[in-house]
C-alpha cells in the first residue's frame, strides 16, 4: 500500500449524496520533484483509470524497498461525481448533468494578475523565485470557495496538484492511437515523455483559451517566463494523454503503460535508478484534420488505424439502410491531406454532422477543417 491512501468526502447537491475522492500518495510530502497524475476527469473514459491502478502497485513495491526520492501523488478516479451519471446504463461522465459544464473547461485563471502580483517581491535568484510562485499559487488556490459540488471536486485536486513539477492528466478518445498534447512552450519535454510512456504520437495543444485542467497550472509559469525570462523558469510541465480509445482496457496493455510511466518518474528523478532506455520513437504532428458525416446511416471504415492515407483516398463510407435503391452507392468521406488515421468515431452509427474520423499529418488539410486539440 502507499504511505497514505486518503479519502476526500466531497459534498452533495443534496442531502444524502456525498461522494468520495480517493487520493494516494507515495514518498515524502514536499519532497521534490513532485509528480501529480490523475485519471477519469472525463469519467466516461476508463482507459486511465487502469493505467493508474497498474502504477499504483508499481509504486508501492518502489516504496517498499525505498526508491521513491520525490513526492507522487495519483487520482486514479479523479470525478466521482461524474462516474455517478448515468443515463440507461450509460455514463454520462463528460459534462455535469446539473449545470451543462464540461469537467475539464473553466478550470482557474491563476495566471490573471499573477505578474503584477509578484513584481516586486522577485529577485535574481531563480531557485528562489519558483518558491515564491509556488507560495502565491498555493495563497490562490486556499482562497477558491466551494459554491457547488463540482467546484468543490476540483478545489480538492487543484490543492494536490498545484505545486508539482510534473502535471498529467489521463483521458481516451472514442476510437484511437494513443497521443500527447502539448504546448510549444513544453515540446522538447513532452517528446521525451511520450516516448518514455510507449505513445504513439505527439500532437500540439494548448492556447485554446478554455483552460483544461493541465493549462490551470502551466499556463501561470509560462507567462510568468515570458514577463520575467529566465528570472522565472518554467517549473511545471503539465501535460494531457489520450490513451487510446475507451474500450481500450486490456490488463496487459494498461501494465505496459504504467511501466512508461514509471521509467520517465525514474528519469526526472521522483524515483532512484537510472531511467531504462526508452520503448519507441514518437511520431510529431503539426497539422490534423477532422472530418464530419455529410449524412445519416451507418459508417464503414476501409483503413485501421494508424494506417496513412493520401488526399482523395477514401476513409469512410456511410451506408443507408433505408434507401429505396438498393444499389445505391455509399456517401464517401475523402482525405484532403495525407495522413495517419489517429481517432474515429467508434459508434459505427451516425448522424449527418457527427465527427468521424481524425487524420494526423505535417501538412495543412486542403479542406480547411481544422480544430484545435484539447479534451
């Protein structure tokens, strides 16, 4: 077991629902690095969720024979309010069903006025400044108030997580290869990362003003780098994995995860030994495409993920079941850009509108439909 599994009762909208946050931790408390990974924001994806369990006992057998240097703390379920919705049998775990928000949008701007704040106590000492930040940091996050059981779930990780070195947030998509997304500010670091973890590939992030978890406690240090340079370093990296589609579940595949993890903890010394060399290669994209149904009915899919395709190439097809003509030929979905076959829908039944399918490539997709990654 870890030197502390914690239990965090979180309050109900009403009486007699209170829910439970469990939070475990591993080494010394402000031990350093700190290393702060969490799973199942989104509670309708479990892949993470898994993953962390395999960690879990792979630090505590770390601990046990002495080898955590850092402080590491993981929320394997970090929205139990969220794994409580379900609608038909189904977990509604993405938005909060009361209020419509996104559990990974609107997180706080601790970055606004953080600069002026701090002017005029930094000094020349870097070392020292981070300490300062951090201090001013923690002084914003004690002062966030509870209006609301959503907000009192996300108070409760944003005070474990907001002085680590190392941020992680775990989240699958609906169909897909494993990705990283990160911010230019944090490329370099997040290419050792991804490829110390096994990840298939690296995709940019960030910027996009809605403030995901893993931006709530980046985005501080990289305005503050940018106002101050080298007087403030970037002293966090907070980074968000998508790690593989929701069925990918497999006991075997979620150890193999973990081991990553636990090699790149080795490597930014949360945990003594030299770091193992890493699994593969990460392949970097700069440019994606998403591709919507033009109609209703039911989607085929002529590649596997991860398979490349070039402009023109058909990458789905949607049938109608329904149509009069019998031989009517399938609505064809085509790729304006050569690219790897990244994520799908995994529903094999559309609606006109619906995403399908999400290339990922190093040239700009001719039809102009782009998006900004972020989950």
């Amino acid at each position: 077991m870890p030197s502390a599994a914690e239990t965090i009762v979180l309050p109900g909208a009403v009486p007699g629902t209170s829910r439970q946050l469990r939070v475990f931790s591993f080494g010394e408390p402000g031990a350093r690095p700190k290393a702060y990974i969490q799973a199942g924001l989104h509670a309708d994806e479990p892949p993470g969720m898994m993953i962390l369990r395999e960690l879990c006992k792979l630090l505590a057998a770390a601990e046990e024979s002495g080898q955590i240097v850092g402080e590491i703390i993981l929320v394997p379920m970090a929205n139990p309010l969220g794994v409580d919705q379900a609608l038909n049998g189904a977990v509604m775990g993405r938005f909060e069903l009361r209020t419509g928000i996104n559990f990974n949008r609107a997180w706080p701007d601790f970055s606004s006025g953080l600069a002026d704040a701090l002017r005029k106590r930094l000094g020349d000492n870097a070392e020292e400044n981070v300490e300062l930040v951090r201090r001013e940091l923690k002084r914003r996050v004690a002062a966030l108030r509870a209006d609301s059981p959503a907000m009192a779930q996300r108070i409760a990780l944003a005070r474990r997580a907001f002085d680590a070195d190392l941020v992680v947030d775990l989240h699958s998509d609906d169909e897909s290869l494993s990705y990283l997304m990160a911010s230019p500010e944090q490329w370099e670091e997040a290419k050792r990362f991804a490829a110390d973890v096994g990840v298939h590939s690296l995709q940019p992030g960030g910027g996009s003003g809605a403030i995901c978890f893993d931006e709530c406690f980046m985005l501080p240090w990289i305005a503050l780098n940018k106002e101050f340079g080298d007087r403030v370093p970037v002293a966090c990296n907070a980074f968000t994995f998508e790690m593989g589609g929701v069925l990918d579940v497999e006991p075997k595949q979620s150890a193999r995860y973990a081991q990553g993890f636990l090699r790149y903890l080795r490597r930014i010394g949360c945990i003594a030994g030299a770091a193992p060399r890493s699994r593969n290669g990460v392949e970097e994209f700069e440019e994606f495409e998403m591709l919507d149904s033009p109609a209703g009915g039911i989607v085929l899919y002529p590649q596997a993920l991860g398979d490349w395709v070039s402009p023109g190439d058909v990458i789905a097809e949607i049938v109608d079941p329904s149509a009069p003509d019998l031989e009517a030929p399938p609505v064809q979905i085509k790729a304006s850009m050569k690219g790897c076959v990244v994520s799908r829908r995994l529903s094999r039944q559309v609606a006109f509108g619906d995403f399908v399918v999400m290339l990922g490539g190093h040239e700009k997709p001719k039809s102009g439909k782009q998006k900004l990654l972020m989950d």
